[in-house]
C-alpha cells in the first residue's frame, strides 16, 4: 500500500462519506476505520464498502490512551484525518463533560500518538483536524467568518470544538507537528443521525408527527451537502499548507423557518400529498439556550488556493435527500427505534 490513513469517526454522517471517497478513490491507500460507535455511529453507512481489500474497521474510542498508542504502533498511519466528534449543540447544554472528553482529551490523545509514531520523521506526514464554523461565535445580519475571525464560541459544543483547534495549533507550532484544519458549516445529506434539523423534519413530515422550529425559527444558518465538504476535505489534505487553515462552507444561507418551508413542499411533492399540508405540523418550540443568530462561512481561500467549489444547488441537495431517506426507510427506523426516541422525547416533549 502506498500510505496508511487513519479515519476517526468515520462510521458517523460526515465520516462515512469521507471514508467511502477515500477508500474507493486511492485503492492504494490503506484507511483505518476507528470509530466508538455511539449512538450517532453505524456501520450500515458503510456496507457498500465493508469488504474492499484496502479498508479496515476498528472500534475504538480517541479517549483511551493506551489502546489509541497501540493502534498507532500496529498500523503505523501515515496521515490522520480527524472527525471524531460529540457534535450536537443540544447534547452539550445536558451532558457539557461528554463533549470536553471525546473532543478535547481525544484530540490531545490522537496529538500526541502521532507525534510519538512519527518523532522526526515528518516527511509525508499530516495530521488533519475538521473542526466547525461555531468556534466563531455568532454573527449580525451582514459579513462573514473568515480564517482570521476571533474565536467566540457560545455553547459547551462549540467552546470544546475551539479548545480543539487551539490544541492542534499548539502542537504545530510546539512540536511542529504538520497539521491541517478546517471550519465547516452546516452539512446535509444522506446517513445524518435525525437529531439533526433536517433528517428531524424529514422523519417526523413523513409520519405526520409535530416538526419542532426553535424560537421564531428566524436564526440563519450556511448549509454544505455533505458529499461536497468530503470532496473539500480530499482536496485539503492532499494539497492544503501545513499549519493553515481553510474555511469550508456551501454560500448558502437560509433561515430555519424558510428552510423547514421549502423542505415541507418538497415532502407534499414526493409523498403525493397536497400543498401545504405537512407546513401544518410547523410547531414552534423554546429557544435553546446560547441560540447563535447567524453564521456564514467566506470560503473563497479555499477556493483560489485549492479550486474547491460545491457542486450542488440546495434544492438540488435538498431533493436529493429526501429521496434517499424515502427510499431508506429501513436504515432510519432502525434508527429511531432505539436509544433516539428516548433522546427525541427528552428535549421536545416538554417545551
């Protein structure tokens, strides 16, 4: 094999497209699959994959130290490419201590088992942290995060996440360990975990069920398909600087209540129902608490730098997931049939 890669994470909604493209696109690499398999975690997002000859699965946590040294020396990677992440805004307001271990201490964990494999022999070598457009904060009704935006993370998710960023900066600059990183926006698409807005909506349109809208619904988010922000993460790591770092977002911004909207006509349209019918389950619930206003991402660095740039229209992307959820069913009862319905019923039922 011509390198070994290290995935983590890579059983979940983003890293399964990563792991997919990669294991397909380099025959020749090796990738190695390290994934806890909680409960956003499985590894039906990857049986199209599971057998290939260059693709190995192992299930492991990035917090325990020992057993993520011993994976480094038995694989030896080349390059890591680091997704493992609590990731979810509302998790991190009930349960702040589970997203400062997995995000904090695994990231340290992983910084250190490459920089203690690799020592000085640095040549082909890269450590690749995907991190998110919330280290920034909140911004007004104009302008932009760009790679120089002041970190000002607002909830326990997005302050363990800028604690992580500054982790992999400091061991760039310490131990010169090569290091890349990126900041993405929202990401859509098939195999997302439903407790994330639009598989959420998606789900409960389809069986006629309230779709819970924060506040007046009027925070604005940048939305990515996710097949393109794999696609920004091969360019970046194959071709991006050492100890930069790329902001990653789809120029696309729309308010949640909008969003909801259009997603509602596209379910009446696939599900033969008549206009207008499925905005009816539109319920507004309390705001969540640290609610950031807006956030839009300035990816035009890596776009002149690398000549990245999203393939999909999003109501060409929204589309395009809602038939793929229509046409998996099985893959999300399965789904919502566990430890979720619990979840689901924990934060909405109440407010």
């Amino acid at each position: 094999m011509k390198k070994t890669i290290l995935i983590t994470g890579g059983a979940g909604f983003i890293g399964s497209h990563v792991v997919r493209l990669m294991v397909t696109k380099y025959p020749d690499y090796r990738i190695i699959n390290l994934d806890a398999l909680t409960y956003a975690g499985n590894l039906e997002n990857l049986r199209d994959i599971e057998d290939r000859p260059n693709y190995t699965f192992i299930k492991g946590d990035i917090t325990d130290e020992k057993a993520l040294h011993q994976l480094f020396e038995t694989y030896r990677p080349d390059g890591v490419i680091h997704l493992a992440a609590e990731s979810h805004v509302d998790r991190s307001i009930s349960d702040p201590l589970s997203f400062i271990r997995t995000n904090i201490i695994g990231t340290v964990n992983l910084l250190n088992a490459a920089r203690d494999l690799w020592g000085s022999d640095l040549n082909g070598k890269r450590f690749y942290h995907i991190s998110t457009d919330e280290v920034y904060g909140s911004l007004g009704s104009t302008g932009y995060f760009t790679e120089e935006t002041a970190y000002d993370p607002r909830s326990p998710y997005s302050a363990s996440k800028a604690s992580s960023d500054h982790m992999v900066r400091a061991w760039y600059h310490t131990y010169k360990l090569p290091v890349v990183i990126s900041n993405c926006s929202n990401n859509y698409g098939p195999n997302q975990f439903p407790e994330k807005l639009i598989p959420l909506a998606i789900n409960n349109i389809r069986n006629k069920k309230p779709i819970p809208v924060y506040g007046k619904g009027d925070n604005i988010r940048d939305w990515l398909y996710v097949e393109d922000h794999a696609n920004a993460i091969d360019l970046i790591f194959h071709t991006g600087k050492i100890g930069e770092t790329y902001n990653i977002g789809g120029n696309n911004e729309w308010t949640n209540i909008a969003l909801i909207r259009k997603l509602c006509q596209i379910m009446d349209k696939a599900l033969n129902r008549k206009p207008g019918e499925s905005e009816k389950l539109i319920t507004f619930v309390k705001d969540r608490a640290g609610h950031d206003k807006r956030y839009a991402i300035d990816s035009s660095k890596l776009m002149n730098e690398l000549g990245w740039k999203p393939s999909l229209q999003f109501e060409e992307g929204l589309e395009k997931t809602v038939n793929w959820y229509l046409n998996n069913e099985e893959w999300l009862n399965n789904i919502i049939s566990g430890d979720y319905a619990k979840y689901y019923a924990q934060q909405y039922d109440n407010r």
